[in-house]
C-alpha cells in the first residue's frame, strides 16, 4: 500500500520520526536500529527500543553520512536467529549487503523489518564534520539542497564537499522489494513523505487511506542521476581496467598499502570470525625477510599485501556491492572500492550475477549444475 507521512513547517526530519515512533508504539517493531545524533555533528547506528529516545537523541537516518555499512550491524544483531522484532533503517547499499549476508548465513530476515530509503549518496565523515560540524544554519541548508537533488534527479552541490567515490558511480540509488520504501526521488518531501507499505504493516499501522506511492516524476528523475553514474562508473572502472593491464599490473594499484587491514574490517561482506591475516600465519622470523631479500636483491616490506588482497577478493567477488566502505577506511588513499567493482563486476557477470538483488538467488560458487563443465568448454 502506498501512502503519505504529512510533513509539517518543512521538517521532513520530525515527519520520519514520527512515523519511526509509530512503528514502535503499534508493536510493529520491538526495537529500532537507525542513525542517532552525537554532539559533533555526525550520526553513529543505534538500537533503540524506547521510542522517546527518537526525539530526544535525535534519530537522523537522512544525514548524508555512512559510518559503516549498517549490515555489518544487522548482522551482529540478528546472526542466525532475531531475538525479537526488530525495525532496520537501510540505505540501498546496505540492503544489498544485507541479503549477500543472509546468503552467507550471518545474519537473517526472520522478524527483521527492513525500512529502506532513496539514496542521493554520501559524504566522507570527516570531510563531512569538518564543513559542518557545530554549523546549524549551513546544516539546514546542506540538508535542503541535498533533499531537492533527490527530487531533480541529480547530484547534491554543496560547497566544499563531494560524494564519496562510490556513490558518484553508484546505479542502484533506488530500493525494491522492501518492507517499508521512503521515497525521497522526483518528490517535494516538503509536502508530505511518500511510503510504501507491505499490506500487513499498513494493517497493523491502521492505515487505511491509500496515498500516493512516489513522486510524479520519479521515473524520470531516477534514470536522469543513474545515467549520469553509470557514465562515472564506467570511466573509473575502466581506469582500473587499463592500470591492471599495465607493466605495473594488479600490483602496481596495492604499492602504498601498509597492510592494515581496515578493508577488511570496513567490508560488510568479510564477515569470517577467524581471519587467517589476522593470526600468527604471517608474523615471519627475522631471518624469513633477510632470506628473501638475498634471494632477491630486495624485499618489501611489510610482505604479504598482495596476497591479502587476493585472497579477499577470491572469497566475495561475487557478493561485493560496490558500497566503497572500503576506499573510505584506507589510510593510504588507494582506490580498494574502484579495484574489487572492476574486478567484481567481470566475475558477476560470468555468472549472470547481481549481488544483493534477491535472498532466495543461491549464491553461484555454492551452486551446483551437473551440465556447467560442459558448457565452457569441458568433454563429457
């Protein structure tokens, strides 16, 4: 069913609060994981389950932020089993992460209602604070412009800032097959909230007015931004592309990494309780890095970055979905979220693959087909 959220004095923020508050309060959700306020600014992911605390910590889940891939949060709160009814506030990117890891069997939909919103993109965090933080008039007017991008189908200008890498070149701004859909594309959300409820939450909502569902030039305004990304993305990847095809190759792109690890810990798809770059597999004797280096001439150091890379890329290309937390986490500027999408992309495609697109599609490395040998190439 699709209906309207009435917006008051143009605060669609208190308008999405309230409807949040309603879902509480009707049962329909036991507890709440959304984005909370902090005092600099910023929004960290909260679970909440006193529907006061909305109001008075100030739930904002459309700050164009993303601390992380609140996935990797849907998935420390569920696991296997949901110990209650919980109400989760997605973004796309997140969703789709969400179903790859309920394929992978780290976290599940049962008594989870996904509450998803259009995307614009998001900014940096600290880029974001740094132009922001403590700026309540530049705020108000940052938030006014980035909801009217939405409308028009285009990307937010704000001064001094820019989208985030992967959102510049991201073609799934839009959300299917959710719970709860808040439109924000081709809508003047001063005017009211476009929603679109699955039937039993508008019963159990008490909503029996049908509204409208989106805004009368949705269609136009999501094509016009994806259109724009899918230029951006094909341009970036292709650079990637061409670098990997270089003298320099795929090591050529990992030069400054220092092994941190921050990729891994950002990517809502590593999600491996025991990380075998995180144990004494790699802490190498004195001497294995002296014997290198005779052998060799030289020896970089620290070792082993490329084969940490690869390694994360042969378990979940086929499942990343190009949010770019990764790029994000890197303290040495290396374009990790352009790399695994370039590489990511050939590999779904091989398998006529989109990662995030539906829960009940198997996932293809665990899937089985008794002809598949054949079919590249293989005799019977």
């Amino acid at each position: 069913m699709n209906t309207i959220i009435p917006v008051e004095n143009n605060d669609v923020l208190a308008a999405f609060r309230s409807f949040l508050k309603r879902l509480m309060e009707s049962g329909v959700v036991e507890a709440l994981l959304v984005p909370l306020e902090t005092g600099d600014g910023t929004v960290l992911p909260a679970l909440v389950t006193d529907p006061a605390r909305l109001d008075a910590e100030r739930a904002n889940p459309l700050m164009p932020v993303m601390p992380i891939n609140n996935a990797r949060a849907v998935s420390a709160i569920t696991g296997k089993h949901t110990p209650a009814k919980i109400g989760a506030v997605l973004r796309p990117c997140e969703i789709r992460a969400l179903v790859e890891l309920v394929k992978l069997q780290q976290a599940t939909l049962d008594h989870v209602l996904v509450i998803g919103m259009d995307c614009p993109g998001t900014y940096e965090l600290n880029e974001f604070l740094s132009r922001n933080g403590g700026h309540g008039e530049r705020c108000a007017a940052n938030f006014a412009e980035y909801l009217t991008a939405a409308r028009e189908g285009r990307e937010p200008v704000i001064e001094g800032l820019e989208l985030r890498p992967a959102c510049r070149m991201c073609i799934h701004p839009m959300l299917e097959n959710v719970d709860v859909h808040i439109h924000l594309f081709g809508v003047d959300v001063n005017r009211g909230l476009p929603v679109t409820l699955k039937d039993d939450v508008a019963a159990a909502l008490q909503i029996t007015e049908p509204g409208a569902g989106g805004g009368e030039s949705l269609g136009e305004a999501v094509t016009r931004l994806t259109a724009g990304r899918q230029k951006v993305r094909e341009e970036a990847l292709g650079n990637i592309r061409k670098q990997m095809a270089s003298n320099g190759g795929i090591t050529g792109l990992f030069t400054s990494c220092i092994r941190c690890h921050n990729c891994m810990t950002a990517c809502p798809i590593c999600y491996c309780k025991t990380c075998l770059f995180k144990t004494a597999a790699f802490d190498h004797e004195p001497s294995f890095y002296l014997n290198a280096a005779r052998r060799k001439g030289a020896t970089r150091l620290l070792g082993d970055t490329l084969l940490f890379h690869m390694t994360r890329l042969n378990h979940m290309s086929t499942s990343c979905i190009s949010c770019g937390m990764c790029t994000s986490a890197c303290p040495s500027d290396i374009p990790v979220g352009a790399i695994f999408s370039a590489i990511g992309e050939q590999v779904q495609a091989e398998f006529e693959y989109v990662p995030g697109r539906d829960a009940a599609e198997a996932l293809p490395l665990i899937t089985f087909h008794p002809d598949e040998w054949t079919e590249i190439g293989e005799e019977k």
